[in-house]
C-alpha cells in the first residue's frame, strides 16, 4: 500500500504539473513550423551553390490569372551583395519589397509572358536576359514599381528564368547575377542543370509548405476543440466537488483496458492513396471535370477584359519628336527618288511603292531602340515576307484564301524565326495579291532597306540620346549562350578562347549559328 500510495501521488503531481498546459491551451502545433521556413531554405541553399547568383525571386501567377505576386517568403538575397552594393538601403529595399504585376509588366511579368516560350522549347529551359536591354526597350512596359531600374542600379545585369508548373500551380524563378559575372560560367552546362533541379525542388517547397500549412491548421483547430471541451468536463467536475485529479483518474478508468495493446499489437497495413492508383474515370467524369475547366478558363478570360490597369506610355519631348520629323522627311525623301527606281525602262511592269517603309521610318526614327526596328529585322522580315508571299501567289487557291494565308504564315514565320517587324508583314499580302510582284521587286524593297538604314545609322548617332542600331547581328550574347552545345575543341568547338572588349567583357570568335538572338 505505501508503494502504491507513492505511485499514486507522483501520478498527482505528474498531473499538477500537467494542468496549466490543459488551462492554457499548450503549446501550438505551428509553433515549431514557425522557425522552418522550407521555402526561404531551399531558395538559400540554391542561392549559396549556384555560380554567380545573388538574388533569387520566385513568382506566382494567381489562380483567376489576372495577376502574379512574389509569396512573402519568396525570395533571397546575398548578405555579402546587400551590404557591398553601391545602396544598400535600397537593396534591403528590393530585397523586402515587390509589388503585384500584370503577366506583361514590369521585370516579372515580361519574363513570365516570355515562359510560354521557353516550356515550347526543347534546346534549354533557361532563358538569360540583360537588364540593361529590357529597360530601355520601348516595347517593354516598365511597371509603376520601376523594378529594371531598380535592379540595374544595385549592379544586377544578368537575369536567368526558368518556369515551372507544380500541382496545378505555375510561375517562374529568376536568378539575378552582377552584370560584370562571368557568362560562359554563368551559362555553363553544370551551373543550367542545377538551377533547373533547384527550381524543380523550390516549386515541391512552395506546393508542400502550402499543404503543410492547411494541415497545421486543421490539426490546431481540431485540437483546440479537443482541449475546449477537456476544459468544460473539468470545470464541470470542479463543480460537483470532484478533484481534477479525481475527474483525470475517472477519464482513465473509463478507457478500455485492451486499447493500448491493441494499438501496439495492430498489424502494419500497407496505405494506398487513391491519387496514386491508376483508376481510369468514366466518360460522364470526363466530360464533366472537362466543363468545369472549362467554365474556369471562360471566367478567367472574363476577368481579363477588364485590362491590368497599367498606364499609357508617356508622350516623347519635343526635341526627340522634331529628331523624328527631319529623320522620316530625310529617309522618305531617299526613297521615293531611289536611282535605281527611277531608272528602271519604262515598258517594264513592276509594283514597287516608297509608301511601304513608312511604318518602318517610324520604327526607326521614334522607337530606336526597339528590338524590332534593328537592321537585321528590318531586312530578315522583308525579305521572308516576300518569299511567302511569291509562294503563295503562284498557287491555285481563291485570291481571299491567299490573301489570309499569307498574312498568317508571314507574321507566324516571324515570330518563330525570331525576325519579328509588324511591317513587313503586309509585304506578304502585297506580293500574294498582285502578279506584278516579282523577284525584281524583291530587290528594289532590300535596296529601300539599305538606304533607309544608312540614314538612320549616320542621322540618328549624331545626337547624344540616340543609338542606332543596338545591334546588327544580334548574335554575340546568344553565342555565349549556346556555348556549351558546341562540338568539342574549346568552348566554341574551335579551339579558341574569347576575347575581351573594350568593355571589360569577354566576347566569343564568331560562328554561325541560327539562332534567334532574343537581346
């Protein structure tokens, strides 16, 4: 009996110890997840082992798709970066701090539109893009938040995108490096393959920290009404004069002796969810789960049409708009008494207009640093324009047919070739209608070219503001890029290393390549 007796009374004040956490609540379940960020972890680690990195965003899009925001815990900067940056208050500022875009605005939303072409394409999932090239593009809408600026002033040049679709979610996670970091290391096979496993694993972060978060807070809810109603039995027990030791001892003694054996005893069952089962649907499930998605797509397409809200481009100043007006008198003038034109005898049939360059001239001369107003745009995009629309002139097809046709394959051509310039695209409807359009006036439309460009390239450098063109090939940041698909011999396949600019950049040997140069 004393030793039961003593058994007895440590189990009392075991307990008396006990009640406080019963009359308080206890500690919360979440409190433990508070100090295990796994989103900010995994964007951490991949920061420390990725060559160059030293900022990383990661950016949702929303579930009606109107908007894509940037998760509080999404996103990382070096501390060596924050504090050695030219600011550092406003490093901590870009750090803490991104507002809520449009898909198309601002730094976000420009590279996410861009994502849909990077999950097309099978060369690399990796899209690198200068800072600099996107903040003074024309076509680039800047964003209230001034984010390009921002970050370029910081010392960031470098941006890497890689998209990502996870459990029904999708967004994008940019690498920002210094604009003076080594490229080819940057590009480098290695330094892609594992940003493209670190997103892999920072996209399973974001989709388990939010399940794990909506279970944390069903198991506090439920345990909350559990100790909610220990509580009240207690209280009320307290009531009739019963002790809580005596009300704890009841609550045992009630408790089926075989339970607890039972629990050690119970066989293991192997637990098969049933999202990992192949169970095929049947056609009425089918057909259903297809209109629910697509009544969410007709809603969110609904939602759209009421626009991002973003502003209108400013107007330009009065001198840019006077630089414009000399430029274009200059360039028309050019053409329309082109020598070789008006040369041509007079019993020869030809379809030839200075009028078609007049979109081009306000390419030029008011939006020169738009990537589509480039000469090898301009040239490219003339000249595929009028390949289509020979093709199609000689064919049997109804002249409507051809027409349309036409005018598709001629901007599709362009996009896909990455020779975009909106107009050249009525050249292949020109040459698709009118029989007069022949080879010859292929060339008259690349001599237009030529001296449209020559005029531009000598009036517009004449003028601090101005810089045409931004480039001419367009291939020496994507011959970097494309370093590592070389054939053996050096990173270029040749033997031979890059050569520093005048810039303090590396730039690689030349080499053809076909591909779209997108900066």
């Amino acid at each position: 009996m004393r030793d039961e007796g003593s058994a007895v009374a440590l189990d009392a004040k075991r307990h008396t110890h006990s009640v406080p956490a019963l009359r308080t609540g206890g500690p919360r379940l979440s409190e433990k997840f508070e100090s295990e960020d796994l989103l900010l972890s995994t964007l951490k680690d991949a920061g420390w082992h990725a060559f160059g990195v030293v900022f990383i965003e990661v950016w949702m899009l929303s579930s009606d798709g109107q908007k894509i925001s940037r998760p509080s815990n999404g996103h990382w900067m070096d501390p060596v970066f924050m504090q050695s940056a030219p600011d550092p208050g406003l490093a901590r500022e870009a750090n803490n701090n991104a507002l809520d875009c449009a898909p198309g605005e601002s730094m976000a939303g420009t590279l996410f539109a861009d994502a849909g072409r990077i999950w097309l394409t099978k060369v690399s999932q990796v899209d690198w893009r200068q800072i600099k090239s996107m903040m003074d593009d024309p076509f680039v809408e800047q964003g209230r938040d001034k984010r390009f600026e921002q970050l370029y002033n910081l010392g960031i040049g470098i941006v890497a995108t890689v998209p990502f679709r996870f459990q029904r979610r999708h967004g994008i996670v940019m690498f920002m490096s210094r604009a003076t970091a080594d490229i080819d290391i940057l590009m480098s096979e290695k330094n892609e393959k594992y940003l493209l496993c670190a997103v892999d694993l920072i996209a399973a972060s974001f989709a388990i920290q939010e399940a794990r978060d909506e279970c944390v807070r069903l198991k506090e809810a439920r345990r909350q009404s559990v100790m909610n109603k220990v509580q009240r039995s207690i209280r009320k027990l307290d009531g009739k004069g019963k002790s809580i030791f005596a009300s704890t001892i009841l609550l045992i003694s009630r408790r089926p002796a075989a339970t607890s054996a039972t629990t050690v005893a119970s066989p293991t069952v192997a637990y098969q969810a049933p999202s990992q089962l192949s169970i095929k649907a049947d056609k009425r499930g089918r057909v259903l789960a297809f209109a629910t998605e697509l009544t969410r797509s007709l809603k969110k397409s609904l939602l759209k049409w009421r626009g991002a809200g973003l502003e209108a481009p400013p107007r330009q100043k009065m001198k840019e708009s006077l630089i414009a007006l000399v430029g274009v008198f200059c360039a028309m003038l050019a053409l329309v008494s082109n020598p070789l034109h008006s040369n041509i005898p007079n019993d020869y049939e030809y379809n030839y207009m200075a009028g078609w360059f007049a979109s081009t001239l306000c390419i030029v001369f008011s939006l020169t640093a738009a990537p589509v107003g480039q000469p090898i745009q301009i040239v490219l995009s003339h000249f595929w324009n009028c390949l289509v629309g020979l093709a199609f002139q000689s064919s049997a097809l109804p002249l409507i047919m051809k027409q349309s046709m036409s005018t598709a394959f001629g901007v599709a051509g362009m996009a896909y070739l990455g020779i975009m310039h909106p107009p050249a695209a009525s050249l292949s409807f020109l040459f698709s209608t009118t029989s007069s359009s022949d080879p010859i006036t292929v060339l008259w439309i690349l001599t237009g070219d030529a001296i449209l460009i020559s005029i531009g390239v000598v009036y517009l450098n004449m003028f601090e503001e101005k810089q045409y063109p931004t480039y001419w090939t367009g291939r020496s940041w994507m011959r970097k890029q494309l370093a590592r698909r070389m054939p053996d011999g050096g990173a270029w396949g040749c033997g031979c290393k890059a050569k520093p600019t005048a810039t303090g950049e590396s730039e690689p040997p030349r080499r053809s390549s076909t591909q779209d140069e997108r900066v």
